[in-house]
C-alpha cells in the first residue's frame, strides 16, 4: 500500500501529536504513523508543570477532565526540612500544574490530532527512510494487524481499516507512505534520525530513571514532592532526587532520577537506587515499599538539545527524538508539546511559501529560546556531580525561600519564559550570560 500526505509524522507521543494536531488545525494533510496501540505505556514522571498544562490547554484538553489532579506547586524536601514553593499566579501560566497517567496523556493528545483532522496509521512499526535520488520523501513502515488504523470520524489512512482491502483482517503489510516534509518524533534513540544524520552529543549528561506507582491515602495531595536525599555507598549526596507524585487515582508515582555523569557513577545501580528510595520517602505519605501495585521501569532521556542536527532539507525533529528534555528536571513533556507546535509552525509556512529553507528557521528559532537555558543547565548540572556541591546546594535552598523559588522557577522554565519576580529574572539573565563564557566540557 502506498499512502500520499503533505507531512509524515513518525511517532504519536506528545510531540508528534501536537505536530499533528497543529498542522491539521491549519488544514494540512498529515499522516501520524505509531508503532503501538493506545493507551499506551510509558516511563514517566506524569506530573505536568505549567508550562505544559498551558500546551495542552491550547490543544482544547479540558484542564477539568477526568484524570486529571491539579497541583498548587512544588514541595522540596532535604536535610530534615521542607518548602513548598507554589506557581507562580502572574496569569503568563495557569496558576497549577498537573498530574496525569502518561498512558492517559497519550491516547487525550493522540485523539486531538484525530479530531483535528490528521490520518492516522497505529501499530505500525516505520522501518526505514524512503530515499530517492538522494533525498528523503517518506518513509517505509509494516503494519502489523490490518484493522487497527482509524483516524477522524471512524474513517482510516487507507481503505476502511487503512490497507485498502475494505476491513478484512490481514497479516503484516508493508506500506510506503510518500510526504512532502517529515516530522520525526520516535522518541529517544530515534534510528529513523539517525539513518538521516542525528547523532547525541555524548558528552552531555543523560538522566536515568526509574518509576512505579504504589497505592497511598493522600493521593489527592495538593502538592507533588521532590526529595534530595539520593546517596552513594560512602553517603555523598548524588546528584539527583527522588519523588513522590500523587495521581489522584488512589496512587502516586513515585520515582528516582539521576544524572548519567557522576564521580562514581560505574558504580551506581538504579534498581539499587530506587529500592534505597523507596525506604525513604516521607511517612506522611503512608506508602509501604514493599507494596507497589506496578514494577519498576526505568529509561535514560537524553537532554539539553543534545541530539543534532534538529532540521534538515524537509524534516524536523522534535521532544525526546531531539534530545529536548529539561536538564534541569528532567521534565520531557513541556518540550515535546511546544517542540511539536513550533515545528508545525514552520512547516506550515515552507508548505504556504513552497520554501524549505523555513526548516532551518525552526532549528534557528530552538536555539533563540533554548540554547542559552540548556547551556546554563548542562554546566549546573555537571558542576552537581562533584562530591559536595549537590548537598550545599540544597542546603542553600531549603533554609531560604527566595532562593528555594528561584531554583524551582528556574528549573521548571518558568523564570526564562518571563514569570517570578524581576529579581530571579535578572539573577537568572546574568547567570546565562555568564554561562555563555564556558563551553561544555566532556
């Protein structure tokens, strides 16, 4: 089967279905193509900052809608103290964040792009570029079950279950899908990316982390938690932080993260870590370690824009497939959700002025708003790695609420995009602009 579309999205994460859904908005044709079936599972945090409630919100995602669990802010807890650090209410960002189950974050965001108009083709796995005359016009994809394709209305990519034989159920099928640009938002480790160019920079941290969710009495908690009491085998503090996110569900995700660089880091096992975690999280939570109603999972993200190039003659890249996650949190979902809606600006005005070179705008417009962020990220958090300097840090934090607000405006993006009082502003601009003097260092 082949299948002909202006844009092929690769991959229906956050990113790729808010690429999809903005590029249909504005009546492009688009072709989502996803190798799993949803709801789908993922390795992750589910709590939401401001910034990507925001996202979602201009998405049309009701902020009210079941499964979701707002948030006031965040509790920082070290050293035998706590700080509760709440949104900023400067009306730039809804005044709460959220918390929800990715499984549920996917299949809300998959079916905007759906109601949006885009052609969608799930359970299909995109094996390989299609190349021709040197240069990238779709993709190859098998589909791996021929009544699973649906898009908008009932109605699929193709025939009436999207391999043109009108709904009978068929064995694997090879489909080549034909586009005029490409967004590529597989998530991290993308071989379609790499089978381009792309490459991460392996010098730059990764996070690592692992998460389950554990069944607690204060899952509707108004505030999620992260705790900096992370240790090695001789008790120096690691650079990393457990927490504890309530769903709202009866559960809370509770999780670990760390950072790849480290002294010592050979040595550090997450699956240690995380068990060393668990028995430590706060006993106001009531949550017995032994007693999590989902397995550990783990994964590694790569951050800090750490993949390259993120555009290309008619591609894009976008979330975690561009190495886009926070380095400062390891939060992916914001980035993914407004990596997505820049790319399908850009491609938007390339289809509208029939000009490639808008593509190049987008990698441009990326570094414009966040290459100065991730730098001062990258060398913070190598710095964070030395014996010591994590603990003095959050001893600073903890005993000052300024600088506690300062950190967590910072870390979640919110200082950057303008929020907070005028002073974090200015001490964040001056620290960027010093970090600019540095370059990272492997």
């Amino acid at each position: 089967m082949t299948l002909d579309c202006e844009v092929l999205v690769v991959g229906g994460g956050p990113a790729g279905c808010a690429a999809a859904y903005w590029l249909a908005l504005h009546g492009r044709d688009v072709l989502l193509v996803e190798r799993s079936t949803y709801p789908r599972a993922r390795v992750c945090g589910d709590a939401l900052t401001p910034v990507a409630v925001k996202e979602l919100a201009d998405m049309g995602c009701a902020p009210d809608a079941a499964g979701w669990h707002r948030h006031r802010g965040l509790r920082l807890t070290a050293h035998g103290r706590s700080l509760e650090v709440p949104w900023p209410q400067d009306g730039r960002w809804p005044g709460y964040g959220v918390v929800m189950r990715r499984s549920r974050l996917d299949a809300l965001t998959f079916a905007r792009a759906q109601s949006a108009g885009a052609r969608v083709l799930t359970d299909t796995e995109v094996t390989a570029p299609l190349i021709a005359h040197g240069h990238l016009r779709g993709c190859i994809a098998r589909r791996r079950n021929g009544d699973r394709a649906r898009r908008s209305g009932g109605n699929d990519a193709g025939g009436r279950d999207g391999s043109g034989n009108g709904g009978a159920d068929t064995a694997d099928a090879e489909i080549v899908a034909r586009a005029r640009y490409v967004v590529i938002a597989n998530g991290p480790s993308s071989r379609f990316g790499q089978a381009l160019g792309t490459a991460r920079t392996r010098t730059y941290a990764q996070g690592l982390a692992m998460r389950a969710y554990y069944p607690t009495p204060r899952h509707r908690e108004p505030w999620i938690e992260s705790v900096f009491a992370l240790a090695d085998r001789s008790g120096r503090q690691l650079p990393g932080y457990g927490w504890i996110f309530p769903v709202g569900d009866g559960t809370a995700n509770v999780g670990v993260g760390l950072l790849s660089h480290h002294d010592g880091n050979e040595a550090i096992s997450l699956e240690r870590l995380f068990e060393q975690w668990t028995h430590q999280i706060p006993d106001r939570w009531e949550i017995d370690p032994g007693g999590p109603h989902s397995r550990p999972e783990g994964g590694r993200l790569p951050m800090g824009g750490s993949v390259r190039p993120q555009s290309g003659p008619n591609w894009v890249v976008v979330g975690d497939a561009a190495g886009s996650v926070n380095p400062w949190n390891g939060d992916g979902v914001g980035p993914a959700l407004t990596t997505g809606r820049l790319a399908a600006e850009h491609i938007c005005r390339a289809l509208a002025t029939d000009d490639g070179d808008e593509l190049r705008q987008y990698e441009a417009e990326l570094a414009s708003r966040w290459q100065r962020y991730h730098h001062l990220g990258r060398l913070t958090t190598r710095a964070l790695g030395r014996p010591g300097l994590m603990r003095k840090l959050t001893q600073l934090a903890i005993r000052s609420p300024r600088m506690g607000k300062l950190v967590v405006g910072i870390s979640t993006d919110l200082i950057r995009g303008g929020s907070g009082p005028a002073g974090a502003c200015n001490v964040y601009r001056a620290a960027s602009g010093l970090a600019r003097l540095r370059r990272d260092r492997s």
